[in-house]
C-alpha cells in the first residue's frame, strides 16, 4: 500500500470513527458505567486493623479525609464522567474503598500524569491511585502498596486465527503493531531474538504512531496483533467489540511489574494502605471490584509494601 494509499485509509477510519462515535460509546457503555451517579461501585467496612497502622504523627492533607491524585487518563482505569467533570473509573473506584477502610471521606484530586510526583512530595495529596507503576528509581523518593498486576496485552481481530499467545513461539513469524520506544517494542524484540534462536520465524514489528493508527492496521489486516496497555484494550474491545484478548503479559517481562498507590517516602502511610488492601482482597471486595471494571486478569493475590521493581535502565 502506498503512502497517499495509506493516508486516505487512516482518514477515511477517521471519519468512519466519528460517524459511529455515539453508538461505539453506546455499546462500551452497556459494559462500563461512566455515570456520575456509579450506583453499583464497589464499597467496604471500616478496617480497624489498618486504621490503627496509621501512624499518630501522619496528618493527612484534609482532616477526616483521603486525598488521591488520579490522572483521568482513559477508560476502565479513570476517565471523567457523562457530566465531564466527575472521576470514574476503577482507579477512583478502588481510591474508595480503601478510603471506607481508613473511615476517611474520599477526595480525589484530577491531575495530569507528569505532575503527580511534584503535587505528592509537595503534600497536595495523601497518596496516588493512577496506574503507577513500582520502580526501582521510583522507590528512591515514594513508598509503594501494590494493588494490581501490570499488564500488556495481545488482542486481536474477533475472526482471527490466532488463539493464544502466552510465550515467545506463539508469536512467532506473525506481524505485531506496536510503538517505538516503547516497553512492548523492548520486550517484542527480546522475544523475536529467542524464536530465532530457537529457529523459528522472527517477529515482524510494524510501527504506528498512534492508537488509532494501530487499530486500523489490524481491522485491514495490515497486522496480525495490538499490544498496549491490557486496560485500554479491555475498553476498546467492549467498545467496537470487534477484537478479542488472546494473551497478557507482564509489562516488566520476565519480571512482574506491579502498579501500586504511592505514598510520600517515609511517610508511613505505606503500611496501613497495604494492609487495607489485603483485607480488601480476602473480604472478596477488591475482586468485585476489578471484575466490575473488566480487569479480572490484574488481580493480585496479595499486597506488598516496596516489592522489588523494575530496575533502573
């Protein structure tokens, strides 16, 4: 296909995009509840055990509340509302129920991602609840309690015949779009390595800036699979429902990576929150609240404090 071939097909998904933008929201929707109202979030009990591990000195930001910093970044994990102004999402939902646990009121404070460190360490908020991920760099300034698996995942069209992709083999010789740059390219090109090692067929990776550009690569069948962030895909496949998930991956391969509420470092906060979560988890709360969310397959079996993270480059 030819450049200006190529141009015109992204235009004309485009516009093809638009025309179906109501109805594509519709029908993501029917899974998600983006209402202002969230009737059927997930709430939790009072936590004696973790409200006695707050340590005496911590003053939190607003008394008798629990400021969070979420970045509403896109659906499932924060997006503003049908109202636009209000936080939803099962980042916001789950910065809840850990505040039920503490027997503090929510207070969710909308910020951009870059600027969540400086608003943290400066005392604007309590803590963040927004898909940060646990870092060995990061760890040197913030404390950490893991509450979700980091995950990427391979999703592909509805008809394709790919089934599963769960190791290196399963991918090899197929065409995978993905960005430069970025975590997935690195893992992709390691895996590409090993099927040529192992001699098989290399993964062919093919570029595209964008998301958009990457999903109209796979519905024209240009590639044979997206690899992203596992939520985004999540709510773009209950929105066009026109591809399916057939695999996930750690986005700190081999390694696991955890995405975890930070808390300022030595703040001690840190202790209390991991516990909350864990009581969460055997409750059965936390795991209706994921399954609300469609993020089943990011469950954690248990909370940690400062687990290992992913290493500095």
């Amino acid at each position: 296909m030819s450049l200006f071939q190529e141009t015109v097909s992204l235009l004309a998904a485009g516009l093809l995009a638009s025309a179906l933008g109501v109805s594509a929201a519709n029908a993501a929707e029917d899974i998600f509840d983006l209402s202002p109202q969230q009737p059927g979030r997930i709430r939790a009990e009072k936590d004696p055990a973790a409200i006695a591990a707050i340590p005496k000195d911590f003053t939190f930001t607003t008394p008798g509340k629990f400021t969070v910093a979420v970045s509403p970044g896109g659906p499932p994990l924060a997006t503003y509302a049908t109202d636009a102004k209000t936080v939803v999402g099962a980042d916001p939902e789950y910065a809840l129920a850990i505040a039920d646990s503490l027997g503090l009121q929510l207070e969710i404070v909308p910020v951009a991602w870059a600027d969540w460190p400086l608003g943290l360490v400066s005392g604007k908020y309590d803590a963040v609840i927004s898909n940060v991920g646990v870092t060995e760099l990061r760890k040197e300034k913030f404390d950490f309690s893991t509450y979700r698996q980091g995950l990427h995942g391979f999703f592909v069209k509805a008809d394709s015949a790919v089934k599963e992709i769960k190791e290196p083999k399963d991918a090899a010789g197929l065409r995978i779009t993905a960005g430069a740059s970025t975590n997935q390219e690195r893992i992709l090109l390691k895996w590409s390595d090993e099927n040529v090692k192992a001699g098989l067929k290399p993964i062919e990776l093919v570029y595209h800036d964008d998301d958009a550009a990457r999903l109209v690569a796979l519905r024209s069948g240009r590639v044979d699979v997206i690899v992203q962030p596992h939520a985004q895909l999540v709510y773009i496949a209950a929105r066009d429902k026109n591809i399916r998930r057939v695999g996930t991956l750690s986005a700190g391969w081999p390694e696991r990576s955890d995405v975890a509420i930070t808390t300022r470092k030595g703040s001690g906060l840190a202790a209390a929150l991991t516990l909350a979560t864990n009581d969460l988890i055997k409750s059965g709360a936390y795991g209706k609240l994921l399954a609300r969310w469609q993020l089943s397959e990011e469950a954690l079996p248990q909370s940690q404090t400062n687990p290992p993270g992913l290493p500095k480059s």
